[in-house]
C-alpha cells in the first residue's frame, strides 16, 4: 500500500492512498510556552480514532508518545506529561548510527533505518525483508498523476500499520532535523542521552525498493 503525504510535512499532513482515500491525519497543535502536541488519528471522528499522540518536549527534556497501542501510562491519551518516552521505545544501539529500533506487538524487533537525504526504511532485524520504506516518488496515475510525492509504501506484513505510522512520523521527523530537510523549528533531540539502549550493531544494508545503499 502507498500513502502519500499531503502536503509533505510529517508533523502536518495526511497520508492518502493511490485512490484519493485519506487513511491517516497527522496534525501538530504548536504552544509558544508549552510543548508541543503531534496527534495521529484516522479520519472517522470517533473517539477512537485517535491513534498516537506525541508530545515533544524541550531540549533538557525527551518526547513522549501515548498511545491506546501502548500499555500502563502509554495508554493516557490526553494526559500531557504522561507516556513513554521516545528514546526508550525507539533506542539507539549505537551513539553516532542513523537507525533507531522497536519491539513490535509481536514481540520481534524492528529497525527503522534513516537514509541520508532521501528517507527511511523499515525491517525486521532478523531478516532484510522491506517492510515499509519512504521516498519522493514521481506518481504517473491516479488522482496525484503528473506529481511529484512524498511516498510511504507499506507490504503485506504482520505488524500492526498503526504502529508503522506512529514510527514513521517520529523517524521523518528526526531524519528531516538531521539531514537538513525541512527542519522543523525549534526541533530537538529526542534521544537527550545518546543511547536509548540495546546492543548490536548498525550493519550497512541494502534499502530495497529505494535502489541504493545505505548509509549510517
């Protein structure tokens, strides 16, 4: 599946599918003295159509997600000061790596992988199949036909495509702030500490369906 970012701001947006669907709304309620508020939610204006919320907080301080897919304190939604920190649930192996890694609810491990200037790709850490990748995509039909488009393309998997949303958002963001790509105003680093965990390595991988190396 390919969703598109309309318009092409992680932290404004909406992702449509090839067909014109809007799947998703990323919208970002911005406070001059407080921190600010990324709500991901799908279009049906229940309830629970909230997905995630992620609450970025200021530079002595980390971002933290609620999120109904969560547990305990993770589940708050709406609760502001509350939930899981970013660096924890997307830590680092290594200080300096571009790739960031997560438990999914299936309880394997996941590694988003920051591609310099182009965008970030998703897999399993035991296996190179590409789970979801990001690129800017040249679209030749369908409503967008003629366009040039910020692409997320998702494959058949068993991992919960609200949870590759939510992680997307967080890694286009921090993958924007890095490469100078559209840099977010008063953005800052969520992972404070460096190292959010974990041990391994950053091994260089093929980016699949994006055709070219990668990069750390």
């Amino acid at each position: 599946m390919d969703l598109y970012l309309i318009p092409n701001d992680p932290e404004d947006t909406v992702l449509v599918s090839a067909n014109g669907v809007v799947h998703y709304q990323v919208q970002t309620i911005k406070f001059k003295k407080k921190s600010n508020i990324t709500v991901i939610s799908r279009p049906s204006g229940s309830e629970d159509s909230v997905v995630a919320e992620i609450e970025w907080k200021h530079s002595d301080s980390t971002a933290i997600i609620r999120s109904p897919l969560f547990s305990g304190d993770g589940q708050r939604v709406g609760t502001k000061g509350i939930g899981v920190p970013v660096f924890k649930y997307l830590y680092k192996r290594h200080r300096y790596g571009r790739a960031r890694y997560f438990v999914g609810e299936d309880a394997q491990e996941y590694r988003w992988k920051m591609m310099r200037n182009i965008g970030c790709v998703l897999t399993p850490c035991d296996s190179g199949f590409e789970i979801a990748s990001s690129k800017d995509m040249f679209i030749t039909d369908g409503p967008f036909a003629g366009e040039r488009k910020r692409v997320l393309r998702i494959q058949p998997c068993a991992l919960d495509i609200d949870l590759i949303v939510l992680t997307f958002i967080i890694m286009e963001r921090l993958r924007r702030k890095q490469d100078g790509d559209d840099v977010v105003e008063g953005a800052c680093d969520e992972d404070p500490q460096g190292d959010g965990g974990g041990s391994g390595d950053d091994a260089d991988t093929g980016a699949g369906s994006l055709g070219v190396d990668g990069e750390l």
